[in-house]
C-alpha cells in the first residue's frame, strides 16, 4: 500500500506555512511558532509545530497546529468504531486550526485535515483520512453562510458530487451539543474514517479541503472586519463562546484523541476561546440579532438552496 509518509508530512507541513503566512498578513501580527518534540520516554513519538497569534488585531487568538506523532497502542477515541484495531501501533499526522477573531461580528472558524495509519500484526495496515471544516458566528449574516457552503461544495464536487451532501449531514451530526440540543454553528463539512475512494484520491480530496480554505474563510473576515461592535455584543459573543468550549472538550474526537494518546496539551487545548463566560440564566428578547441566531442560524438548512 502507498503509504507516502513523507509526502504526507510534506502537505501538512506546507498547509500550515502558506495559512499562516496568509493570515498573518492580514491580522498585521505574525504567527509565533513554537516547534517541539516528544521526549524520548514518552509512550507517544513524534513533533510538530504549534503557530500562534494571541491578541492580535484581528485575531483574539488564531491557533494553525501541525503534529506527527507515533505510538504503540492506539486510544479508544481512535477504535470506538474499529474495534479489530484495538492495540495496534500507528502513525498520525495533521494541520488543525480554530480563529477567535476580536470582533463579535466575525465567525469563529475550525478547520482541520489529517491522516492516520495503524498496524497490528494478523491484519493488513489500516489507514484514513479526516478533516473539515466549520463555522461559528455569533452574529449570522446569510450571504456569508452561502459563501462558505458553496466554497465546500465547489472543492469537493471535483471527487463527487455526492460527498458534499453527505459530507454536511455529518458536520451537522457530528457538531452538535446534545446537552444543550443545539449544533455549535451553521456547520459545513466534516469526514472521518474516510478511505472510498482509495489513498490516492482520497488524499488528493483531504489536500482540496485544507487548500480551500482560505477561499472559504478570507473574504468573510475581509467583509466584517471592521464592522462596530458594542460592549453588549462582545459580552455575547463571549457567552456563545462558552458552547465552543463545551464541545471541545466534552465531545470533540480530536481532543480525546490528543488528550488520550499522551499528546501535547496545550498544542491540543489552543482551540479554547481565550474569554468565554457561563451566565445561570440569560433571557434573549424575541427578535433581536442575539434570538435569530438560535432561532434560525442555528438550525440545519440547506444554505445553497
């Protein structure tokens, strides 16, 4: 089987640089890298890269990680449903990201494409491919809803034009908060265990998705970037944030995985909003820009309809 180790580190790697140069230039405030590696009586091998912006001008915090990281024994989170693997050695790698960004009216966006291959003695070696990505506002705006959608759709209807709806469905599934029955955005594309169309292509689809995402999330920060915003509404955002951090750390695969496996901690918990709040109770008044969020927004749709 075609592994392709090195090309795979060699994409990810890229995907992380050419993001950071780009967003870097736009915020105003470079990315400070921080690159580390695994001690060596560490259960997990492995290094990468973690870049970052905190209070920056545009970004509260911006967070672009790249991890390769080897163990033994992979961790629950990773066998839930390949329980045949249970055990197995493996070798995983990806870029991941989130974007804070300063102003309420600004989505929080996730985006994150990996790779993993996992060996166990008596069975062939086993790989996949996952990745996505996702929006949060706080404040919804429908032509930027569209936007983003259609980037997903135009990106992956070269290798199908069925994994964008289907695809979708499952970042609706996969994003949602079953404790506050609500998704954590208007959703977008998310896919794991992914190997239908064969190594190959299949990682010529997970490069499209990391590729397209500067298309998909630029001209949105570009539009509202300089949008007013009132104390209010940054005290709202800060409280929708809350529910990002929820899922991230009760629910998000990712995390368990890093957290798990014995990755690095704070590499995987950059994702976490640098303000967020819980407040007992917060009456929303009906109609208002904080109602329609939950009362439209946040309900799957289909936006290119």
């Amino acid at each position: 089987m075609p592994l392709q180790i090195n090309e795979l580190k060699h994409f990810f790697w890229n995907l992380q640089e050419n993001i950071t140069q780009v967003f870097g230039a736009f915020d105003g405030q470079a990315f400070f890298a921080d690159a580390w590696q695994k001690p060596k009586e560490s259960p997990l091998q492995g290094n990468g890269r973690t870049m970052i912006i905190e209070n920056g001008h545009f970004f509260e915090r911006a967070g672009v990680a790249f991890s390769h990281v080897s163990g033994n024994k992979l961790p629950p989170s990773a066998t839930k449903i390949r329980p045949e693997i249970a055990g197995a050695s493996f070798e995983a790698m990806g870029t991941s990201l989130v974007f804070h960004p300063r102003n309420p009216k600004v989505p929080t966006v996730h985006m994150n494409v990996r790779c993993l291959v996992a060996e166990k003695e008596g069975i062939e070696p086993v790989w996949w491919f996952g990745g996505g990505m996702d929006l949060t506002p706080y404040y919804g705006d429908v032509a930027d809803c569209i936007h983003f959608h259609q980037t997903c759709k135009d990106t992956l209807d070269h290798f199908g034009k069925n994994l964008y709806p289907l695809f979708k469905k499952q970042c609706d599934h996969y994003f949602y908060l079953p404790h506050r029955e609500e998704p954590r955005g208007i959703g977008g594309i998310f896919y794991d265990d992914f190997t239908e169309l064969g190594f190959d292509t299949s990682f010529a689809m997970t490069q499209a998705v990391g590729q397209a995402f500067i298309k998909a999330y630029l001209p949105i920060a570009e539009k509202n970037q300089h949008l007013p915003y009132s104390s209010a509404e940054k005290e709202f955002q800060e409280y929708r944030r809350g529910r990002y951090a929820e899922f991230n750390l009760v629910h998000d695969r990712g995390t368990h995985f890093g957290l798990q496996s014995g990755g690095r901690t704070e590499s995987i918990l950059m994702s976490m909003p640098p303000i967020a709040r819980w407040q007992y109770q917060r009456p929303i008044p009906v109609d208002s820009p904080e109602y329609l969020l939950t009362d439209y927004f946040l309900k799957p749709r289909d936006w290119l309809s």
